[in-house]
C-alpha cells in the first residue's frame, strides 16, 4: 500500500506525556528505584551492587600501580615509590644527617631530623604558643587541651594520648624491662633510657652545655625546651589548662587531669595490700612507706 498506517502507541504513555508536559516546571520529578550497593572500594570509595563488579573495577586500580614489591606484594604507581618502599624490607637509610651522622630512608625523615638540630618548629600551638617539629607532633599537643586521652591501662585505668605512652606505661606493672645493654647486660623499660645509659659506656656527651635552655628571667637551666617553656609560665602568669566543670586553670596538663579527679572521682592508684584507691601516685607512696613502716614494726 502506498500509505502507511500510523505508529500506535499505548494509551498510557499517551497520557503520561500530555499530563507531564502540561505540569508546572517546579514540580518533584518522580522517584527513582534506589539500588543497594554494599561493595565498596577501599582505593577511591566507589561502590557497587555486585561483589563482581567491585573485583574488576579494582583491576583498574591494579593497572594504575604496575610496580609490585617482591617481598610483601604490596602494588605503587611510581618506580620511585617501590625504591623508597624496599627501604622497609632492606634496612637501606641513604640519607645521612651532616650534623650528628644519623641515618633515614626518606629525605623527609631527614628534613623533620634536622630541625633537631637547627631548633626550627614551624608548627605552633593555637590555644598556648607551643611550637613542634611535624604537625602530628602539634595533633598530639593539642590533645592535651581537649583532654582527649583514648588509651586506657587496663591495671590502673590511667588514661593517654598515644599508644606507644600506654605500652611504655604497662612495663610499671609488669616490671618488664626489654631493652638490654650489649655491654653490661643491664635491662631498661624505655630505648631512651637505654640510650643515655650507652654515654657510660661510649663517653659520647652530645650536648656542649647539660642545661643548654636557660630562663632569661631567673636563670635557671633547663635539658630540655618544653621544660623551659613550662617554667616560663610561672613568671608570665599563663595557664592554659582550664577545668570545663569548674573553671579553675592550669600550668600543666599534668595538673589538670589531676584536678578533674575531684569531680570525678577517680582514683587510678590502687595500694596492692589493701585495695584503698587515691587520686595522686603521691598518694600510693605514703600508703606504702606506711605499710612498710608496719612490717618492720611486726618483725621487731
């Protein structure tokens, strides 16, 4: 025939497009079906409906870090960041500090190092002035502020701010000093400790002055700058630490954690013979001079 018959659409979709097209422009379009998609990738955070579709959309992920590392078959993008990365497995430390010879794997372990040296601590404390070397340092500081402390000693219930500080902590209970000098045999609980022990041994004395951080007010003499900077407040007045619950403040966070005792409680400091709990380790060493001064009373 040499005339086609129309195209025939269903009603409804007849109805549908004149109704919506004579709608106001500001109403809400219709809902869309909302999709699960539990997989997730843990490089960019796209997720997926399919655990499949997750798996080869991580390929991609591998094919943007073709280095892989023989040892441990951890994947980088870039050759330079395999090299650095077989520093962890080979112990290589190629940059040297000119100053004190100390080794790094990275240059920015250098860079962070030298600052030792040179007193450089570009990063500054908002709430006090307190300057450090890195910014995780000044994260750290500013935890004592918040009175942010997650790490919790399971013995004593004493609260820190870093991990490394309750571990280091534990070896008080446990008594455990695992860090031994090769030419004594003497045991430590801290490297540090550890370390200035050595200069027995060694004769190294790396610092020119033992108190090189003097008060330009009274003249006394500090090892350390943050010790100065703490000595300081107590000609300038300053006390940064207040108590949320009663206002009072503070020279050191030390002494504000122990003051919030007084609202809460606490007593962290347990006497091993009779159970009696106190709020200061002060506390806990009268108790047992106390009980001392019992025991040889007895043996008399």
């Amino acid at each position: 025939s040499p005339f086609s018959l129309p195209t025939m659409v269903p009603s409804s979709s007849v109805i549908n497009s004149s109704v919506t097209s004579n709608l106001p422009t500001n109403n809400p379009p219709s809902k869309a079906v909302l999709i699960s998609k539990p997989f997730k990738c843990s490089e960019c955070g796209r997720s997926f409906a399919q655990l499949t579709e997750l798996e080869l959309h991580e390929m991609s992920h591998a094919a943007e870090r073709p280095y892989r590392c023989e040892l441990c078959g951890k994947t980088f993008a870039q050759t330079s960041a395999l090299v650095k990365h077989q520093r962890v497995h080979t112990g290589e430390k190629p940059y040297k500090c000119p100053m004190c010879g100390k080794t790094f794997a990275l240059s920015s372990g250098l860079v962070l190092h030298k600052r030792i040296h040179t007193g450089e601590r570009p990063h500054t404390c908002p709430l006090c002035g307190k300057k450090f070397i890195s910014s995780s340092h000044l994260a750290l500081h500013l935890r004592s502020h918040t009175g942010e402390r997650k790490y919790k000693c399971s013995v004593c219930g004493k609260l820190f701010l870093q991990s490394s500080h309750l571990v280091r902590h534990k070896a008080i209970h446990t008594g455990e000093k695992p860090f031994k000098c090769e030419d004594c045999g003497k045991n430590f609980g801290r490297a540090s400790h550890l370390k200035t022990h050595r200069r027995v041994h060694t004769g190294e004395r790396p610092f020119k002055c033992e108190k090189p951080y003097r008060c330009l007010l009274c003249g006394k003499g500090f090892t350390i700058s943050s010790t100065l900077a703490k000595h300081r407040r107590i000609h300038t007045g300053e006390k940064p630490y207040q108590c949320l619950s009663c206002g009072k403040s503070f020279i050191q966070s030390s002494q504000l954690i122990t003051h919030q005792r007084t609202h809460t409680g606490e007593k962290p400091y347990q006497c091993p013979e009779c159970g009696k709990g106190f709020s200061r380790m002060g506390g806990l060493r009268r108790e047992k001079v106390s009980w001392e001064r019992r025991a040889s009373i007895s043996e008399r």
